[in-house]
C-alpha cells in the first residue's frame, strides 16, 4: 500500500523508512518519529486553541495530553493495520514488536514527519486532525477535561492536607529503543502502594497513580453510604 493517514505518498522512500523499526536494518524512522512528535503537538495545540477559545492553558494541556499520548497513538496504528506493515528486525518480530503500543505510537509519528516532508505543513495537518477529529469530538464542549491521575492524586491529598505521593522507578528494562519503565506509587497516609508498567515513565506513572486514586474514590464512596 502507499498510503498511510489518508495519504498517498509521492515518495515511496519516506513511507518506507516511516515504518522501519530501528531493529531492522537500513534507515529507520528514528529521525521521521522526532519529527512527528513535534508536528503532532503542534497541530493538536493549535487545533483545541482555535476551538476552544475559552478554555485556560491547564485545559488545553491537559486534553492535548489526551489526544497524543503514546495508548491513543498505539489505537491508531492498530485501526491502519500498522502491525502488519512494519518492517522490524528478527528479535522484534519474535517478541511481538508489532503488538507493543510503544512501536505502533512511534510509527505513527513517524508517518506524520513522513507526511509533511511529501506534501507539506497543511496536508499533515489534514492527515492529522482527520485522524484525531472522532477524538477530539469527544472532549466536553467547554474543555473542562479530566484531569490526569496524577494531576487528580495531588490535589485530592492536598484538599485533605494529606503527604504528597512518592513515585520511585523500580525498573527499566529493555533495549534503549524499547524501554519498559517499572514505577512505584505510595501514598504513605493510607498505606497504599500500586504499581504501573508501561513505554514510558510518566505513562507509568500515571498508570500506578490511577490505580490509587479508584482505590481511594472507592473507598470514599463507601464511607458515604
């Protein structure tokens, strides 16, 4: 196939080398993922800044977070079929590589780097948001989105003048390309200690602090009753 995004590469090289894992050999889409990152953040920012003229810095962050994170960016891949694109070396294919989130996530933003080199800002613009727009849809009219968990474990302590959480890595193990971060979460006021895996460390991070703050909801809501 020679389209990606909605997009039909002009130039076959960049789409090829977008979907080339660093584990194969040859050129891989490191450089194209660098580029993308910075793209996608553009382009999300200043897609909820023009619809969303009300909403405060903290909203906006907090819903750019959202529609860029690495789970979302993964959901993505896997709906174009990524995983079967890919082109990755032995060890990656015999572990799965086109399964891990961290892989799809980076492929895509490779595609996006890929995208603007061939055609231009305003075409990975479009590529971009007609990907992202049934998200985007979907975050509440005002923007008062969600807050991250671990946005959310800070301020339900403080409201209570209640310790801080301590998040300690407990281990990162894979290839540098590869990494899976460890992290332990413990709010010593309760005891409570959870942990998160994930590609990356504040992914993990806020895996383990969502575990603590259900537990504490929960535990609230039952007081209530």
């Amino acid at each position: 196939m020679s389209s990606a995004l909605g997009h039909v590469f002009a130039d076959q090289a960049l789409l090829q080398q977008a979907l080339t894992h660093r584990s194969a050999a040859g050129r891989n889409n490191e450089r194209l993922e660098f580029l993308g990152d910075a793209l996608l953040n553009l382009i999300v920012a200043e897609a909820l800044f023009l619809r969303f003229p009300k909403a405060d810095e903290g909203a906006l962050t907090r819903a750019r977070s959202q529609l860029v994170r690495e789970a979302r960016l993964a959901e993505l891949g896997r709906a174009m079929k990524l995983g079967d694109r890919l082109i990755l070396g032995q060890g990656e294919l015999k572990s799965g590589g086109f399964r891990r989130d961290s892989i799809l996530a980076d492929a895509v933003e490779a595609l996006i780097g890929a995208i603007h080199l061939d055609a231009g800002f305003d075409a990975c613009r479009a590529a971009v948001l007609s990907a992202l727009e049934p998200h985007i849809e979907q975050l509440p009219p005002g923007l008062k989105a969600d807050k991250d968990a671990k946005t959310r474990l800070q301020e339900w302590l403080q409201g209570r003048q209640l310790g801080l959480p301590d998040y300690v890595l407990v281990e990162a193990r894979g290839d540098d390309h590869d990494k899976q971060f460890e992290v332990r979460c413990r709010v010593d006021s309760f005891a409570l200690e959870t942990t998160g895996i994930a590609g990356s460390r504040r992914e993990a991070e806020q895996q383990a602090a969502a575990q603590i703050v259900a537990v504490l909801l929960e535990s609230a809501d039952k007081d209530t009753r």
